[in-house]
C-alpha cells in the first residue's frame, strides 16, 4: 500500500494500492495504443483539449490546491498559484504548439528539404513532490501538444494529486489512457522505473528530481539509447554587488529562499555579498527571515509550511549542524521546533567557507547562506564552485555590470534584480549536475519529436 501523510499533523491522509506487474503492463500498452491514435489527431484539435485542461485548472484550483497543502504542506495560497500557473502553461501550448511544429523547408542543390517534426510515441515523466501539479504539466503540456503520449511516475507522498492530475485531463477531453499514471511503493520505485525506462513502450524519459536520482534514469536511459531530459538539483547562488538596491535584493532573496519552505531546485540558496555591504545585507535579511511566521499551510498568515517529509527535515538540520560544527554562524532558526509536523524555522547561517554542507550542497529547505565576496571576480568564483548550475541572480544597479557578471555564471538561468523562476516563455533547465535538456518554450517542445529530414527531387 501506499500511505499518503498529512506533513503539517503527521496524521495519515490516505492509503492507496500499489500496482502489481500486470497492472503496470496493462497500463503501458493502453497508453500505446492511446498514443498511435493521437500522433495523428491534427495540432488544432489537440488544441481544443488543451485549452479545456486550462480553463478546468483554473475554475479546480481552490480544490487541487487543497490536495497540494494537505499531501505536501505548501501554503494554500501559494497551492492555489501553483494550479494557477498551470492554465497559465496549457494556454501557451495551445496557442503557440502549432507553430512551434511547422515544418521548415531547405533549398538542397536545387531539391526540396524537409525537416518535420514527429512524435516519438509514450514518453515517461518522473516527477517529484515539491510542485506535484506544475511539474507535471509543465512536462505533460508540451508533451501532449505535440503528438505524444505520457505516463507519469509521481512521487508516493502526493499520490492524492497524482489521480487527481489524470482524472482532469480525462475531464479535458484527452483520449482515455492518453496519459496515465502508475502508482509504484517507494521501496520499489528503483527497479521498477528502471524495468519501464527499458520497455519497449516507452520511447524517452523525462526526469526532475535530485542529481542523484537524475543520474540513475540517465544511465538506464543510456543503455536502453533513449532519449532523457534531466531536470535535477540547484545551489542557487545570489550574487549581491555593492552599488545593488538593498532593499530590492532582501526582498527578492528572501521571497526566492522561502517560496514552499525553501523546497525548490531553483530556489536562493546561496547569498554571496560584497564585504562592503555583508553587514548591512545581513541585518536586513536577519529581520525579514526571523520574523517569518510557520505553522498551519491554511492560515492565511503564515509564510512557511512543514518540510514535506521528517527524513527530509532531519536531513536539513544536519547539513546546519555540520556546518555549524565547522565554524559557521547561525543567526536565526537552525533548530528542530518542539511541535507537531516536519517544521523547520527560517535559518540564516554566515561566516560560510568551502568544504561547509550550507556551502556545497544543495539544502531543501528555509536555510538561507551568506558568503563574503571581496569583488566581482571573487563572487563569480564562488558561485561557480559548485557541482551544480540552474539558476542564479545578480544585484546591481549598474545594467552593463551585472549583465556581464551574469554573463560569466555556470547556470542555466540568471535573473537580473529578481528571483528565478520557471516561464513557459523561456526554456528552463540547468548545466552541470543540475542536468540537461530544456522544458518550456519551443526548445521544450522539441526535446520529445523525431526531427526528420526528407528530401524531394
């Protein structure tokens, strides 16, 4: 059985059955056949379910947000964006797949060159907890849109949102078993992901998760020579220059730091300051994170849920005590409060240095790293002292300036005096251990396509 638990009351949310081996082969063949019927439904009517999958999200949100909170403990606010921004994702596809997929011709010694761009067949979507609806349809969305089939596998603590995602898109008027979802123990998800990445149904994967679960699906991937884009993990850093707009920068980089307790791949993780400003930076980000209120995700005003799981938040209050063991300096939080759920308090830590957990590994969770930088140079060298590279920010009042310290960050993204954050506009993806391949806009949707050349004479 899987067991659905409620993150902010420990208390137990649902039990769910897990599939057996012939549910999971029946499920794979029915999205096959599902999928051979959809590569050759035309982009327009592809559009039409779509763009009802939008517009059902939207008038849903408030219920599927309450699904989101109770199974994972975001804030229901910040639940209901999530769904939100979802419509917002199946909108664009709708409206732009179409010329995402127009063929493009080639003037080839006088013949005619075609490059088209086909569906692949069922593409599997490993998928994590933090964001359990945008994840998925930021994946399915342009998946769908353009020809495919999907099936997901979710992660077992938000199983709730898992059948509510396939029951919606049914609702939208996609083709029965057009995407499906399996539900697989945790204890058995590693041979069973990889025993379906080797099916000969599934023709590309696509995987957000920890590096370490990343690298796992691209090396089943690679020996079964499918296709894979991995979406992995962040130490975002945050470069704060000395001529930045103070109160800008605190209020972005602690917005970043504490969107979902912390618990994203893109958030701030790691401040590097100019010496100049450190103290001052520090004072105003001490204030903000410490008076950040933590309790129930249906309060209206509270800031921070519980951590998703206890052996995420235990983890999380070891990578602060281990660097606290080494020198570091917590400011605020950095201890396990005495109540019920997987809570853990903002934290700031300072006096950071190379070889610290908060400096080198990614933290999941309310934890916010300050690191002293003495110039440009030396900032952009920290930063880039890292395994990973998805996302960054620079602080500057000085366009030129941070335009070229962004230019020379190892990341996928960099936002200049504002937070990263995914957009179906742009392509979305990190360099590194933070993975490879690109979701969101046409690169997105042409990550999962044959891209066949023809030529006619």
């Amino acid at each position: 059985m899987i067991i659905t638990i409620n993150p902010a009351t420990e208390e137990i949310l649902a039990e769910y059955p897990a599939m057996t081996s012939a549910a999971v082969e029946e499920l794979l063949q029915s999205a096959q056949h599902a999928a051979e019927l959809w590569r050759d439904t035309p982009v327009g009517k592809r559009k039409v379910a779509m763009s009802r999958l939008a517009d059902l999200l939207r008038e849903q949100k408030e219920e599927h947000g309450r699904m989101i909170s109770l199974e994972m403990g975001k804030p229901f606010k910040e639940a209901v964006a999530e769904v939100d921004k979802c419509a917002w994702v199946c909108d664009f596809y709708a409206e732009h797949a179409e010329r995402f997929l127009e063929e493009e011709t080639v003037d080839v010694d006088g013949m005619t060159g075609l490059v088209a761009f086909e569906p692949l067949g069922v593409v599997l979507g490993v998928m994590p907890w933090n964001f359990p609806f945008w994840q998925v349809i930021r994946f399915a969305a342009a998946v769908m849109m353009a020809g495919n089939g999907v099936v997901i596998k979710h992660a077992p603590n938000v199983t709730g949102s898992a059948i509510a995602l396939e029951s919606i898109f049914r609702e939208a008027g996609f083709p029965l078993n057009l995407y499906r979802t399996l539900h697989i123990e945790l204890e058995d998800v590693n041979r069973v992901v990889g025993d379906i990445i080797a099916h000969p149904v599934i023709k590309a994967v696509s995987i957000t998760g920890s590096t370490g679960a990343g690298m796992a699906v691209a090396e089943k991937a690679g020996r079964a020579l499918k296709r894979c884009v991995l979406e992995l993990g962040g130490n975002d850093p945050y470069l704060v220059l000395d001529d930045a707009d103070l109160l800008q920068a605190v209020d972005v980089c602690v917005a970043s730091r504490l969107l979902n307790a912390g618990q994203s791949c893109v958030a701030a993780k790691r401040f590097i300051v100019h010496r100049s400003i450190k103290s001052r930076f520090e004072e105003m980000l001490l204030q903000k994170m410490g008076n950040t209120k933590m309790g129930d995700p249906f309060d209206p005003s509270v800031r921070i849920g519980p951590i998703a799981r206890k052996d995420l938040r235990d983890e999380l209050h070891r990578q602060v005590e281990r660097s606290r063991e080494l020198g570091a300096t917590v400011l605020c939080g950095g201890e396990v409060p005495q109540m019920k759920g997987f809570f853990y308090p903002a934290t700031v830590v300072t006096d950071v240095s190379p070889g610290m957990a908060v400096y080198g590994e990614e933290t999941f969770g309310p934890v916010a790293t300050v690191i002293e930088a003495s110039d440009d140079d030396n900032a952009v060298s920290i930063a880039n002292d890292s395994p990973y590279g998805l996302g960054s920010a620079v602080f500057s009042t000085d366009p030129e300036r941070a335009r070229a310290v962004a230019g020379r960050l190892d990341a996928g993204n960099c936002f200049v005096n504002a937070m990263v954050k995914s957009d179906p506009r742009l392509p979305f993806g990190g360099i590194k251990h933070s993975g490879y391949g690109r979701e969101l806009s046409h690169y997105g949707i042409r990550e999962f396509v044959n891209v066949k050349s023809m030529c006619f004479g």
